[in-house]
C-alpha cells in the first residue's frame, strides 16, 4: 500500500493520533491495541485517513460522529467506503453512539470479523467493559 500512501496528509494524520476522540480512545486502549494483531491509528490510505486499520486482516474500523449522518456526510463516506473496498479491504463503521452505550457488542462484531485466530487469545471474555456514561 506505499504507493497509495499521500505524503500531504502525514502530519494530519499525525495531530489526528495526538486529538483522538473520547469514543477512539476507548476503543484503541480499551480493546484494539490488547489485540493480537497490529492495529494501526488514524492511517493514510490513498486520499484518506481511516480510524483504525488492520493490514493483515484488510480491515478498516471507522467511528462516526454526527457529521457522517447528513447529506454531504453520507455521500462523503459512500465515496471513501467505496474506494477502500475497491483495495479489497473491508471497512466496518460504528457511531460514536454504538461505543458509548453498546461497547462489548462493537468489541465482538470487531472480534468476529478477526477470525480466524486462537480461541484462547480471544481478548473479547471480560475486557470490552464500556465505562459509565
């Protein structure tokens, strides 16, 4: 992926891994960095930069705030899902909603589309607890 890799946005993507959201935050030290594979945080991808990305698994996690549900948002993300599936990569999208209040289900959708690896290294038994609102 070098050569989809757009030098212009480094040093956002760089500020954008120093400003992680509330929701981001806990769902990189809460679940994604105790994973097995390497997961890597607010990653240049062609034109864009995705949340979170697994490179062995192909796998793009993206939390959306209230800016992806209006019109130009919607028609933003179709766009860039779009181009990410064309690299054979599968993008999965939680609202910052999901994070909040349903935590150990977005941990396990995450988990299920890992697979497959080591049942005995599943990080998902007792580690996805959501904080109180």
């Amino acid at each position: 992926m070098n050569k989809l890799y757009n030098h212009k946005l480094k040093q956002y993507s760089q500020d954008l891994r120093k400003d992680m959201t509330k929701q981001e935050k806990h769902l990189w030290y809460d679940f994604l960095k105790k994973l097995p594979m390497t997961f890597n945080r607010q990653k240049v991808i062609g034109d864009y930069i995705v949340d979170f990305y697994c490179a062995s698994k192909k796998l793009v996690i993206e939390l959306d705030g209230a800016q992806h549900y209006d019109k130009e948002g919607l028609k933003k993300d179709l766009i860039r899902d779009e181009y990410l599936k064309s690299l054979g990569l599968t993008v999965l999208r939680y609202t910052n909603a999901d994070i909040n209040k349903n935590f150990d289900n977005v941990c396990r959708d995450i988990f299920n589309h890992l697979q497959p690896f080591p049942k005995e290294a599943s990080p998902v038994r007792g580690s996805c607890q959501a904080e109180p609102d």
